[in-house]
C-alpha cells in the first residue's frame, strides 16, 4: 500500500492529504462505506453536521480496530449553530454523535455573510476556545472568500488551518488558492470531480489517462494532489473507493498539470459564498 502524503499545518499538525468524504452518503450507508475506506488505508474522513452521519462516521472507526490517533477527522458546523452559544452546544453534539474526546479539525461550514449581522468572527472565537481546550486538534473555514480571511486576521490571534472551498479543474480558483497559500492556509477541495460526470469525459482528461493507464478520475485526483491541495472523492461503491485511492503510484507531466488548469471555466456547481443563506 502506497502512504498517503501529509501536509504539516500552521500550527504543525499534519493532516493525510487525501481523505474520505461523506457528503451525500445516506446514514445507513455511511458505516460500510467509511470501513471500507479505512481497510483501503484512508486515514482521513471528512464529515459535517448538516450530512447527519456523524455517529455512522465514528461508529465505523470505532470497529475498524485502528486507534484513535490513527485517524484524522474532520467534522463541520452546521450553519443554523453560529451564534457563540450554539456553536458551542452543536460542537459538543458532535463529539457524542462521533463518540470522541476531540476531533482532528473542526470548521465553520459556510461564512454567512448575509446571516447573523454578517458576524462570523465572534463564531470563530468560539471554535477558537474549543482549540485553546484541545477539543479541536486544529480549526478551520470552508467556503470563505478572500475578503472573509482577511476579516478574520484582522480581528482574531487564531487563523484557520484550512480553507475548504471548491475546486476541479471546471473551477480552479487560482486567484482564493494564492491568498490561501501566501497565508499559509491549507487548501482543501470538495467536489474535486466536479458534478454531473462532464469532467470525466472530457477529451483532455481522457487523454491523459490513456496516456497514464489511469482512468480519468484517478487522473484529476492526482492533478490536486500535485497542485498541493488537500482533497475528498466519495463514493459507496467499494471499487470506486479503492480506485480513488490508487493514486500516489504515478505522476502527472508539468505540461499535463496545465493542461487541466487550462479547462477552467470558473464554473461553480455549489452555491456562491456571497450570497448563500443555508
């Protein structure tokens, strides 16, 4: 079995760069799916409050025999839980829904400027107590924009480890990834396939992976992979769970790295972080 690489974050934590998710997995799938992932050797399993199987996700590392520390695990806030106290009661329910003492990173799912009095910082002050208490190994934010960032450095000691946002090669975000990156923010990609199956017919990426004998989604996995991102295919399906896994055996050529950016179309499928309510 070919390890998965670490990155070591700002805070000098490491988190497996390619992990597990969960997003869409129906609760009584859930447990099978997320075991079949750690017998395959993911050690990195990305759940969220809103997906509702968070107790599925712990019930399954719990019989997996592998120790706690042997597995990273991030989980989300839901987006009706931002005010202060709230946060608080929802990050407690998710530790009893995953049957932990701590998780490995915990984030603010979406910023909500248009909610809340446009306040997400007084919701990362929050997650920065469960830090300080060691509940949350490190904290983070998905979806935030350039401009949310740079609220939170200016108005917060404690900058997020990690950026979860959309990327595929339909949707690059080169521009969010560079401010990410010169903040030593890590990046990490949902919906890194993109949606609707396009991506993976698509004569380029087609063309690559008959080049490399991979097949397309093991070839846009391994795209993110060498651009530094930390990324998150699902699946049920155990073939396909094995398959996304099958990705640190080969490298893709610099000139083939940029022919996948080159399909940009700044194509987002998810909702804009702008104007999305929850």
């Amino acid at each position: 079995m070919t390890p998965v690489p670490d990155i070591i974050l700002n805070n000098g934590q490491p988190i497996p760069q390619l992990g597990f998710g969960v997003f869409l997995i129906r609760p009584e799938e859930t447990a099978e799916a997320v075991s079949t992932a750690l017998e395959t050797g993911y050690r990195h399993i990305d759940t969220a409050e809103m997906y509702g199987n968070e107790r599925e996700v712990g019930e399954a590392i719990a019989k997996s025999g592998l120790s706690r520390g042997d597995v990273f695990v991030t989980s989300k806030l839901n987006n009706g839980s931002h005010r202060p106290e709230d946060a608080r009661q929802a990050f407690s329910q998710t530790l009893e829904a995953l049957g932990f003492d701590y998780v490995d990173m915990f984030l603010i799912h979406w910023p909500l400027p248009m909610k809340y009095g446009g306040d997400f910082v007084s919701t990362w002050e929050t997650l920065a107590e469960f830090y300080r208490e060691g509940r949350a190994r490190s904290i983070g934010v998905s979806n935030f924009q350039a401009h949310h960032l740079r609220r939170l450095h200016a108005q917060s000691d404690v900058p997020p480890a990690v950026n979860q946002i959309e990327i595929s090669p339909y949707l690059t975000q080169d521009d969010l990834r560079v401010f990410c990156i010169e903040h030593q923010i890590a990046v990490e990609a949902w919906s890194p396939l993109a949606k609707g199956g396009e991506l993976l017919v698509d004569p380029e990426v087609r063309r690559i992976a008959n080049e490399t004998g991979k097949t397309p989604a093991q070839v846009v996995l391994r795209w993110h992979v060498e651009r530094g991102d930390i990324v998150f295919p699902k699946s049920v399906k155990p073939a396909r769970i094995r398959e996304n896994f099958d990705i640190f055996d080969f490298e893709l050529s610099g000139d083939d790295v940029a022919a996948i950016s080159a399909l940009d179309r700044d194509q987002r499928t998810g909702p804009d972080p702008d104007t999305f309510t929850g």
